[in-house]
C-alpha cells in the first residue's frame, strides 16, 4: 500500500472530454507535486504545491488546471487536451521546511488522449 | 538553475555482478540532497538512496552505494550482488535544501537490464 495514492490507473479521453486525475496522500506532507513522464523524454515537472500554495507552475498549457484543496488531496484537472498529453502523470508528496524529505510517487495515470 | 545528468541511457549486468550508473550534476549551491530512485515496469517510482551534501561518508543501503564527489559533482550508484527484481529505470535527481517549494531535478533516467 503507497502512502501516495492516484486514481484512476488509467484514462482514455477524447480532445472535447474534461476529466480530473486525483492524488491523495497518507503521510502528513506539506508539499505536493504533478509531473508529466513522457517516452524518451525526462521528467517533466508541471506544478508545486507548497502548504497548499501553489509556488510554482512550470508553463504548462491552460488545458491542465490544478487543484489543492488540502494538504493531503491534489487534482488535475484536464480539459481539450491534445494527443501529444499523453503520458504518464506522476503525483508525488514531500515535506518541507526544517525537516525535508524526499518524493514519494503515486503509482501513476496513464492517460491516452484520442 | 540546477541540471542533472545521466550520460548511460541503458546498461545491462550479469546477475550476481556489479554495476555503476552514473550522475553528474550542476548547481551553485551548497547545501542540497540527492537521490536514486528506481522505476521498475509497473512504473511506481521508489526512493533507493539518499545523500545529503553536507555529509562526507558515502550512503549506503544493503546492495546499494554511492560515490559522492562533491567538488566533481558527481553521484553514482552502485549495485552490488545484482538480481533479476533490479532491472528497472534508474533516476538520479537533486533537490535544493533552500526553499519551501522541495521540488527535485531529475536526470534522464538509465535502463538496468539485468542478465540471468
């Protein structure tokens, strides 16, 4: 059992669906983190949530909004998205501040856009 | 900003063996921490080993050890007494210790192949 939940596993959308990807947390973090894993291409950070402010947001399109409503849930929520989004989308949690951790990841969504 | 690479897209060992994967990376900083992490085919990504940078004494877990130069900027992870369950992609990343955000860097990943 990962203290860093994603659901769904997995998402086949159309470009005019909008869906949401969801995370939750179980270890008492103060950050959380999304990022994009694409084929042949590194890990691409797409937004931080730090105690629950969003602190950074990497360029990412419009059609990719994010939301923390608490520390312990994240969502991502997709609309109009194009075939070139699909990937793998990684939510990842931490604790920052005095006492810094590493990542912990969620298993992951694999979402295909058709 | 802070880059991380990793020169080895793939590398393969014969079980039992050892192997290097290697990790350089650039930053102005002083004080930061990194990290191995491992991505097997199920894809969940799990911290292997971490180093803090303030610490001289290489980390060490079991079959798994790092090579810390600091001046070189170098990090690579050793496996030790390689098994099938190692084959997977490996990520070094690099995460500054002076901000709130706590976001890592990652390097491109190296693909284990583990040899029976």
């Amino acid at each position: 059992e990962t203290g860093v939940t994603q659901t769904p596993r997995h998402l086949v959308m159309g470009m005019t669906n909008k869906k949401s990807l969801k995370c939750e947390q179980h270890l008492g973090h103060n950050a959380m983190y999304w990022y994009k894993q694409s084929a042949k291409k590194p890990l691409e950070l797409m937004f931080v949530y730090s105690l629950e402010e969003r602190v950074e947001n990497n360029s990412v399109p419009s059609r990719f909004s994010p939301e923390c409503p608490n520390s312990s849930h994240l969502f991502l929520h997709l609309h109009t998205l194009q075939p070139e989004d699909s990937a793998l989308y990684l939510c990842a949690s931490s604790q920052v501040g005095a006492l810094n951790t590493e990542a912990f990841f969620g298993q992951g969504t694999r979402l295909t856009v058709v | 900003a802070q880059t991380v690479t990793q020169s080895q897209p793939e590398m393969s060992v014969q079980e039992a063996e050892t192997v290097t994967l290697s990790c350089t990376y650039d930053t102005s900083e002083s004080d930061y921490y990194l990290f191995w992490y491992k991505q097997p085919p199920s894809r969940q990504m799990i911290l292997v080993i971490r180093q803090e940078a303030y610490k001289q004494q290489n980390a060490t877990e079991n079959r798994f050890s790092v090579n810390f130069q600091k001046a070189a900027k170098s990090f690579s992870l050793k496996i030790s007494d390689s098994q099938l369950g190692d084959a997977a992609m490996y990520f070094c990343a690099y995460r500054s210790a002076n901000t709130n955000a706590g976001k890592s860097t990652f390097g491109d990943g190296t693909t284990l192949t583990v040899k029976p």
